[in-house]
C-alpha cells in the first residue's frame, strides 16, 4: 500500500470522526496539560535561576564555610591575575528597637559586592561595603516589625546603628527559600563593632571571586578543581559557581519536577486507558467494515496502520489543547503566586514538546493492544456475521504490549531523574492495573454464581450484565478505579501531609530556641526565661565540629569518591553534645556488650556508655548507616583544631516530631571537657509571653538568637499549603480524566444497549423500566470501581506514608465506602448521558435487527 | 454467459474440501469432501437449501475462509501454503466479491468505494477507470454519494464496479440480487453478466434466485454440505436442454430431486 493510499484512506475514515475527536481530546488533553504545566513551571523557574546565575551568587564562584576561611585560600586567590574577591560574613542575631525585637540574618560584605547582579536601596546607590560602621541598610520587613524608618536608630548587640538605607533587593538571595529572619545589612567594620561573632557562634563565612573575562562552566570547574587541591583542607569546603549558583534550590527543584512529573503522568496514562477504551469502541463499530478491506485483499496490518494513523491525528488534536493549556499555567502561577514564580517566563517549548510526544507516545501504545482487533476480524464475515473470529498472531499480542510497557517506561524515565523509580513506578501501574482488572473479572465471576432468581428482574438483570463474558465491565471498572484510586490517593497523602505540617506545637513540646547562648550568660537566660513564664527549660551544651575520620580513613580521602549528600555528611559542621544517659525520645537500636563496672548488664539496657576507659560516642542509626559504620567502629573529629577519637558505642532511634532538642553525635560526657562551644536553650513559652521575652533577652545577650517555632510552623505550613494545591489540583486533573474514561465505557456499549433496549420495550418493558435496568448495571460498575479504586488507595496510601515518608499510621477507613458511593454515583451519571439515545429507541428496531 | 471462444484452462481446483465449524459443544460437518473445477471465463452457480454449506464453499473458495480439510488451489497457488498476508495478497490480485448485502463501505463515497481495491493495487490509472466503471454501472451522477444516500440497486451496481475495478480473473457473488426487487435484480444481472463478458472473469454465484442460476453454465447442487448433482448447460427454465451428473456417493433420488430445484 502506498503512502498516497494510506493517508487517502486515514483522510477517509476520519470521516464521522467528531464524537471520537470529542473523547479523545477530553481524554489527552488533561494529561498532557498536567504534563506540560510541570515542566512548564520547573523550566521557567530554572531558566530564569540561570538566566541570571552570576547574578544570584553575585559572582564567578564562591566559597563557603562554618569555619573562617584558610588564610592558604586567600594567598591562593591573590597570586591569581584579574581576580578579584568580596569576603561576606553572614549569621543570625537579634535587632531590637525600643521595646520591639527580632531575629535578623545580618551580612556584611567587602566593598566590592556584588560582582553581578543588582544591590537596589531607598535612597538610591548605596553600598553595604561602604557604609560607615553605625550604619545599616534594613529590609522593609524588619522596620515594620521593630517600628523604624530610614533615619532611625536600632541597636544590635548593644550598639546603636542608624538605617539609612531600606533595602529594596538583593542579587544573591533566593526569595522562595526559608529564611530565619528579615535582611540587615552592614558594613565589615560595622559587624566587628557589634562583637557578635565569638568563638563557637553560627556564622557564614564566604568569599566571593570574580574571574577576568565569561568564564564557561568548564573554565569555572577548572578553577574550582585547582583551587580545592592548593588549600589544605581543601575538600571541606563548599564551592558554587555561576554554573549552578543554586545548588540546593536545583536539587530541590528536581526532585519537584519528579514527584510532580509522575503524578501528572498518572493523569496522563489514565487518559491513554481513556484512548484504549474509544479505540476499542471503534473497532467494534468498523468490524464490518474491516471485514470488507480484508475481504477485497487489505493485509491486517495495512488496515490497522490505516486506523493508527487516524487515531494519531485525531491525538494531535487532544495533545495542542492540553499542551497550549499546559502552557499557560506558568503565566497563571506567576500572576497568582508571584512569590513562588517568577514573572516574564519565555514560552515553555521544551514543555510543550514534552507533553506532545508523551500525549502521542501514551495514546499510540495504549492504541495498539485494541487495534489487534483487526487481526481477530474474519474476511468470511462479509459471508456470515457469525464467522470465528481468528487469532491474533502471538507476535502482534506481543509488540502491542511490548510497546504499551516501553511506553509507559519510556515517559516514566522522561518525567523522573532515576531510572529505578521510574522502573518500580512502571512495574506499580502494571500491577494496579493487574490488581484492579482481577479484582473487577472476580466480582463478575461472583456475579455470575449469585443466585440472581431471588432478586427481582431490576437487579438480576444489572447483576446479569455485570456476569456477562465480554460485557466491557472490566475495562471500564480498571478504567474508573484507577481514577478513584489515584484521587483517592492523593487526597489522603495530601491529608496526612498538611495534618502533620499544619499541626500545632505539640503541648509539651518547646515553642521557643535559643542559639549561640554562651556558658557564661545560661544562668541569666534561665532567669529571663523563668520570668516569663517559660516550662521544660531545655539546655544542651554544643560543641562545633567537623569529622576527619571515619574507620581510620581520613575524611579528605573518603571525599574523592563522594557526591551530593554523602559529601554533605561528611563535610557539614557537625553539633556535638555530651549526655550522662539515653535522652527522652531516643531509643537504643544497637549498643556494643558493656565492659568495665557494668560488664555482666544486660545488653537491652538503656545505658549510653559501655566501655571502660574510651572515650565513646553515639550516633543516630540513620546518619550512622549514611557514615556507613555500626557500633564498635572508630570515627574522629577535629574539634576546633583539636583532634578526637570516639569508639562508636551506641546507636539511637530518634522521634524527631517531638520538636525536642536532639543531635545526631552525643558524645561520652569529659571527652569535650573544655571544648570551646555555646548552649542551645529550648523552652517553652506561650504565645502572648514570646515578644517580650524576645525583647528583653534583645536587650540583655544580643548576640542569642532567638529561633520561635510559632512563625517558622506558619512558613513551613504556607509552603505544604502550596504544594497540597499543586498536587490537589493534579488530582483533579485525573479525576476528571477518570469520568471522561467512564463515559467513553458507558458510550461503548451504546450500540449494543440499544438492540437491548428495543428488544425489551418488544417484550412489554416501559421505558422508565429500561431506564432503571440500565441506571441498576451502571450503579454496579460504579460501586465496583469506587470500591476496588478506594480499597487500593487505601493500600497505597498506607503504604507510601508509612514507609516511603516514614509517617506511620491508618489512613482514615470511610474513604473506602465513600469511594465506592461516590463511584456509584459517577457511574450513574455518566450512564444515563451516555444510553440516553440508546433508551430512546423504538422497539421495531428489535424485528428489523 | 460468456463466449467461451477462448482455450478454457483450469482457473480454480479445490479437492476434498471440509469445514467443521464448533456448535456449542458439538462439532458439526457444514461441508463434507466437495471437489470443484472452475475454468477461466465460466460461470458456476452453488444452488441449494438454507444450511446447505453453499456461503461456507464460497469463502473458502474465496479464500476468506481455511478449510478443516482439503485444498483450493487458485491460478496454480495453493492456499493451503498462504498465511493471512498472503491470502489477503492473493485476494487484491485475482479475486473480486459482490454480497448480498452489498459491503460497501459507509465512510466512502460510491467513487471512493470502487476507486479503493484500485489503489490498493496501485493501479496508474485508477481514477479514470474508476470513472469508465460507474459510467458503466450507470452512476456516473451518483458518484459522490456515500451508500446511506443511495437505492439497494445503485448500491449493488457500486458493488458490481467496485468488484469488476480490479479486473479479477475469478468473481465470487453471493446471492447477489438477494436484497433487490425482481427488476432491480433483473438489471444487476444484467449488468453483472456484461461485465463479466467484457473481462473474461469467472463467475462464482451463491443463489437461491433461478432466474440466476439459469445464467450459469453450470450449477452445483449441494445439500447437507455434500455436491448432490451438477448440472450442465445454461437454462433451468428449459430442463430439457439440461443435464443432470450425479457425483460419485450421490443418490439419483437426491440428484434428481435437486436437479429440479
């Protein structure tokens, strides 16, 4: 067959195409929409990160460290032509203002920040570098909260500072970040006048670099690399470069894209199960039609080429409307969620492409399976309509599936990083799908077996229609169950996930943390705290450090072969404690045999410490297994400069959600005997008590940050908020998808129910009758779908929290039954559209057949 | 029906010939060892009652059907060896059908349902062919009507030039004039036979209808899925210029009986 015949006979048979176009449009174009509004958004955010990328790190590269940086590092810089650096000193503190208080993010740059990038103030042209040290450039948001204005004083660590300057932006902070505090900007000199940095406080310390030139990414790696092997210690240091000057924010928004990724393309295959559903009604309907071109000498797979080409045209269709309306969703993010979503995003094509072809690829491999069904068409039809239908070729049952699962494995692996999520996410829709088919071909099975006769003819009848080989029941249930399951899922997850975030403090919990509060000022803090009422005073003495062995293998070793994460882990400044026993809300998971005076103990005992004469340590058993050690191996820390050695003794089990203070590393108590470091106080205060204290403690130890859970809660909520929506407005997608499916079953057997429906008003039956035998089938497919579909959210629901987001605990039970009615009434619904011209069918049709 | 004036050779052969078709949990014989010879050009009528396997003979005669037993070889190429990709091959090359209930396609117009087996063989100049055919049918103002827009006749004449586009050697009807009124029928015949005429074809007819089956040359009476009697010659009506073979395994009573039909 030529091309020039095939598209004649696609352009043909889409002759009569509309109400086809109609659900195939409905059925794809949510999918891709849902596809396309994901990548549509991460792109957009992302271009518009790298679009500006020196400008968010206000640099080429830059260097950062909980440590002041190594002197080597500078002397490195300097022998360097045409760079040029910016040192920026970052940390927490508290400004106050006549009675009021709050915690800032202070930073102070060299005169030459930024490199890149815009520094905007009210009045115009001011510079942090260059203001005189009583000076400080403020964020709105902090003079509103302390009451101030440009003119105004505010102290800081005692001193008093004038705000000339309110700061209208900064290049190299990320808005939608989680911030502790409003901005406050000064001077280097004016930090030293502060004296808020002191031995042991939480402080950012970094240097900005600028190279000569534009440097490629190449070139910046380059420079990156170099520079890490000439300073000792080298490798503990975090670089950034303009590359990627948002690490975290990248990685964040991948594992968005991700998650989102998926969920979007659930709605996306539950359309392709939509488009197996029209396809196999058309096939059904041309059956004759199949016949005749076989009979006149079409070879099956010219006739099934011919309607796979019709089938992709029409897609394209459903794949524009869903992709130009995935297109949109950025601009409506960025106008409703300005904060979240930057203005001025390009058009996303890569987005649009992406959910074309996956609309394409989704609606071509869930085509094919039905499209076999030109290989069961006899030619000797055209003779007899009863003629044996033939068998498929085991090749072609193959490829069809063959193809629907690379497919699904193929847009899965699109839409996620990893190819092992994207293979157990391509293996968990087979099996639900599996599970739901089995469960749908049982209950038919069981209606089958029903005794129907003690039911009246209503119900027999739907129960028989629901029993009868071949009665489209279990596509349409697999079809509507999956959109129940998907929802129903969602919701429960989406439930759980803000019940656990929105949440208030829990009673006894600390409501308020006291950072950098130095040994000598505890006994006042306490005081202060006991005046204002505060409970459960908390204090935990911390201990800055930072691993430089595990197992004997030196932590610049291990650091060769490590990346993201597990470099993390190894670099990050660690927060040591020390504990006499096992804290509350910890629980041994494994402990070395005691030795010494305890020796002879039971091993389950709770003690912390079991060796005699070591200096021990414990550690969490989640960061141990990241270390990758267990109980009786050696791990070191350089404390300060000065070097440690622990025998790992312990491993704990800790319940992080009691919001108490807890570490990952508590160390044997006289190990970090006079170990420079600072008290971390947790308390708990009520929430009218929280600003005075704040500001009296302001006053008294400006250098204590004062960290109030409260606000920080309401944040955290606020974003959960934002990605409940997203994903609730996902779900709605597919539930809509759902229904759509539901109706192209219930259109499905349309023909067919009006040969039934004629026949019956022949035999005597009214039309209402008709109705209500129909309503009764629908009602059971629905009650089956929402039942299984629920059932199975349940399962999954259960699962994923319990074991994926380690939230344990029951999803709520009635969602089962509800399901199940509100499938019911889904069914209902689109039934009674979809076989309103069917029961409209006069009853002659039943003699002329 | 035709001139026979060119050298007969032997167009289609099939030998022993058994369908056994599944009939709830029976199996039941529909035709039982047929053996048939068709020359090129000749036309054949298959007579006999309802159930009689007359339909079934014809498909695998065709080729839309695989026998439980026995072979049909057409133009020296045996079925039996052909998949479906080959049947289909060999189908679009000799073979052309015209049905009772007419199998037009209803998406096509009249033109694009007979312009169809053209393309599929890419023939060059389809289009003008097509246009000569539905002239010749007499539907050259109806050609872009689709089937729901046309009579039963126009239907069966778009199906009879559909049918003769390709120019088969070998032309299967069943009860081709089984949809139509007495004279819509008589001109389908007609019609039918010029055709055949015009493009040495032979004719395979599946009828209940005699004034058919006095068309043909010869007619094979099967009853209870056997071949009961063949009669030669060209007019049922004139029994007389008739003659009556019966098979081997044939009973005269049933020949005779038969022949009468």
């Amino acid at each position: 067959m030529s091309l020039r015949t095939l598209f004649a006979l696609v352009l043909r048979e889409s002759r009569g195409a509309r109400a086809r176009l109609g659900f195939l449009v409905a059925c794809l174009a949510i999918g891709v929409a849902a596809v396309t509004a994901v990548a549509a958004l991460v792109d957009g955010i992302r271009a518009s990160l790298s679009a500006d990328a020196r400008g968010l790190l206000a640099a080429d590269v830059a260097i950062e460290s909980r440590r002041p940086l190594p002197a080597e590092l500078f002397e490195s810089l300097a022998r360097q032509t045409g760079v040029s650096t910016a040192r920026v000193t970052e940390l927490s503190a508290m400004a106050s203002a006549g009675d009021a208080a709050r915690l800032v993010e202070l930073k102070a740059p060299e005169a030459l920040y930024p490199f890149y990038g815009e520094f905007v103030t009210l009045p115009a042209g001011l510079r942090p570098g260059a203001l005189a040290e009583d000076e400080v450039i403020a964020s709105p948001e902090l003079l509103a909260g302390l009451g101030v204005d440009v003119g105004d004083s505010l102290a800081l660590g005692g001193h008093e500072y004038r705000v000339v300057a309110r700061l209208e932006a900064e290049p190299d902070r990320v808005d939608f970040a989680l911030t502790l505090g409003p901005r406050l900007f000064l001077s280097p000199a004016g930090l030293e006048r502060a004296q808020l940095v002191q031995f042991g406080s939480r402080v950012q310390h970094r240097v900005l670099v600028d190279l000569p030139g534009e440097p490629d990414p190449r070139a910046l790696e380059g420079f990156v690399g170099a520079l890490r092997e000439a300073v000792p210690d080298g490798r503990s240091l975090t670089f950034k470069t303009a590359a990627d000057p948002t690490p975290g924010l990248t990685r964040t928004l991948r594992r968005i894209e991700d998650f989102l990724g998926l969920v979007a393309l659930l709605s996306l295959l539950l359309g392709g199960a939509g488009v197996a559903q029209i396809v196999r009604l058309w096939m059904e309907s041309r059956t004759p039609a199949v016949a005749v071109l076989r009979a006149i000498g079409m070879r099956p797979r010219e006739v099934a080429l011919v309607y796979f080409v019709n089938l992709i045209a029409l897609a394209v269709a459903g794949c524009v409307l869903g992709a130009t309306v995935g297109a949109c969703v950025p601009k409506a993010a960025a106008y409703l969620m300005p904060e979240l979503v930057p203005q001025g995003l390009d058009f996303p094509w890569a987005a649009v492409v992406r959910g074309m072809i996956l609309g394409l690829a989704t609606a071509a491999g869930f085509a094919l399976a039905p499209l076999t069904a030109v290989w069961r068409v006899p030619p000797a039809r055209v003779l007899r309509a009863e003629a044996t239908p033939l068998p498929t070729p085991t090749s072609v049952r193959w490829i069809s599936l063959i193809a629907l699962f690379a497919v699904v494995l193929g847009a899965a692996a699109t839409q996620n990083a990893s190819l092992r999520v994207a293979s157990a996410f391509t293996v968990g829709v087979f099996v639900l799908a599996g599970l739901l088919a089995g469960g749908a071909r049982l209950c038919a099975l069981l209606a089958g077996r029903l005794p129907r006769g003690r039911f009246g003819p209503t119900l027999r009848h739907g129960l028989a229609a629901l029993a009868r080989p071949n009665s489209g029941t279990s596509g349409a249930a697999v079809a509507l169950g999956a959109g129940v399951l998907v929802v129903v899922a969602m919701g429960l997850i989406a439930t759980k996930l803000r019940s656990e975030f929105l949440a208030d403090i829990p009673p006894d919990a600390p409501s308020v943390f006291l950072v950098d509060v130095q040994f000598s000022q505890s006994e006042d803090v306490r005081r202060l705290l006991t005046e204002h009422g505060a409970r459960g005073i908390d204090r935990t003495a911390v201990v800055m450090a930072r691993l430089s062995a595990v197992g004997g293998v030196p932590v610049s070793t291990m650091l060769a072969d490590a990346r993201g994460r597990a470099r993390w882990v190894l670099t990050r400044e660690q927060r040591l404690t020390f504990a006499e026993e096992l804290p509350p809300s910890n629980r041994l998971a494994d402990a070395l045999a005691p030795e010494g005076p305890d020796a002879g103990m039971d091993a389950g005992t709770d003690s912390l410490w079991r060796l005699a004469g070591v200096a021990e340590v414990s550690l969490e058993s989640g960061f141990a297994e990241e270390l990758g050690v267990g109980v009786g191996d050696r791990i070191s820390f350089d404390v300060q400069g000065v070097p440690l050695e622990l025998v790992v003794s312990t491993l704990r089990d800790v319940d992080w959600a009691t919001f108490r203070i807890n570490f990952f590393v508590v160390v044997e108590p006289g190990a970090l005997e006079g170990a420079p470091g600072w008290e971390l106080v947790a308390a708990r205060v009520e929430a009218g008590d929280e600003d005075a204290l704040q500001n009296d403690l302001a006053r008294a130890h400006p250098n204590v940050s004062v960290l109030r859970l409260r606000p920080l809660l309401e944040k955290v909520s606020a974003i959960v908020e934002r990605v409940v929506l997203a994903v609730q407005a996902l779900g709605g997608a597919v539930a809509f998808t759902g229904v759509a499916i539901l109706a192209v079953a219930a259109f499905a057997t349309a023909a067919r129910r009006a040969r039934e429906a004629a026949l019956l008003k022949a035999l005597g039956v009214t039309s209402g009758g008709v109705a209500r035998l129909l309503a009764v089938e629908h009602a059971l497919v629905g009650f089956l779908a929402g039942a299984l579909g629920g059932a199975g959210a349940w399962v999954l629901a259960y699962g994923f929290l319990g074991f994926v987001l380690d939230l344990p605990g029951l999803p709520a039970l009635w969602v089962v039954p509800a399901a199940a009615i509100a499938g019911t009434g889904l069914a209902l619904v689109a039934g009674a559209a979809a076989t309103a011209k069917a029961r409209r069918v006069p009853p002659l049709v039943s003699l002329r057949g | 029906m035709n001139d026979r004036t060119s050298v007969a050779t032997t167009l289609l052969l099939a030998r022993g010939l058994v369908k056994r078709l599944a009939s709830g949990e029976r199996e039941l014989t529909v035709l039982d060892g047929v053996d048939l010879e068709i020359q090129t050009g000749e036309t054949v009528a298959i007579l006999g009652p309802s159930g009689s396997g007359k339909s079934t003979l014809l498909g695998l005669l065709a080729g839309l059907d695989r026998p439980s037993a026995g072979d049909v070889v057409i133009d020296g190429v045996s079925l039996a060896g052909l998949d479906e990709d080959g049947l289909a091959l060999l189908r679009r090359r000799l073979v052309g059908f015209v049905f009772q209930s007419f199998q037009l396609l209803a998406n096509l117009t009249a033109r694009e349902n007979v312009l169809l087996p053209l393309e599929l063989t890419g023939v060059r100049d389809a289009e003008r062919r097509t246009d000569e055919l539905l002239g010749a049918v007499g539907l050259s103002e109806r050609a872009h009507h689709y089937p729901a827009q046309l009579s039963g006749g126009e239907q069966q004449r778009v199906a009879l030039a559909r049918a003769f586009a390709p120019r088969p050697r070998l032309l299967f009807a069943d009860e081709p004039t089984g949809n139509l009124d007495g004279a819509t029928g008589e001109r389908v015949l007609d019609l039918m036979s010029e055709l055949q005429r015009q493009h040495g074809t032979a004719l395979v007819v599946v009828t209940h209808d005699l004034e058919v089956a006095g068309r043909a040359d010869r007619r094979i009476h099967l009853r209870d899925g056997r071949v009961v009697s063949i009669e030669l010659g060209r007019s049922p009506l004139h029994a007389s210029e008739s003659r009556a073979i019966v098979p081997k395994g044939a009973t005269s009573e049933s020949a005779t009986s038969e022949s009468t039909l």
